[in-house]
C-alpha cells in the first residue's frame, strides 16, 4: 500500500533553519521515498511501511538532537501524485 505525508516541523529553537534543513537532508537517506520540500512543508511518498518508519526514527531523532518541536502532519493512504501541479 502507499501512502503520502504532508510534513511540518516547527522546531522551538531560534536557529530553526538549521534545524529543518538537517531534517530534510535526513529524509533524503532513504531509497525509494519520493520527496517534494516547498516554503510551507515537505511531502513525502512511498511504501505504507517505509514512511511509517522513517517517521518513527527520524522524528525521534530530531528531538533527540535538537530538543522540543512540533511535527504537523497530515495522511493519505494510497498516495498522491506529488508531481502534480495546475
């Protein structure tokens, strides 16, 4: 099954850029998830299990490294075309 995430970190540190930045780059470590950043949020596509778990691990990771932070995200099973555009 795939499955489409819309990503928001809101870190609760004045050096926030950098601590987005790195958690992108983060994402970009796994093969097979597709990956779309825009001003407002990261969009990520997959595997239903892949993107279940690199969640799990890497906002984990995330507080362990920078401390408190707000993760927004919104679902949808089956994926979306994250290429699409009007």
């Amino acid at each position: 099954m795939q499955l489409s995430v819309e990503i928001s970190l809101y870190p609760l540190k004045d050096n926030y850029l950098e601590v987005i930045k790195w958690f992108i780059q983060r994402l970009d470590a796994y093969p097979g998830v597709q990956r779309l950043t825009n001003g407002m949020s990261t969009q990520l596509g997959g595997d239903y299990d892949t993107i279940m778990a690199l969640l799990a691990t890497e906002m984990k990771a995330a507080h362990a490294q920078w401390g408190k932070g707000v993760f927004v995200c919104k679902f949808i099973p089956g994926g979306v075309n994250l290429d699409h555009s009007e």
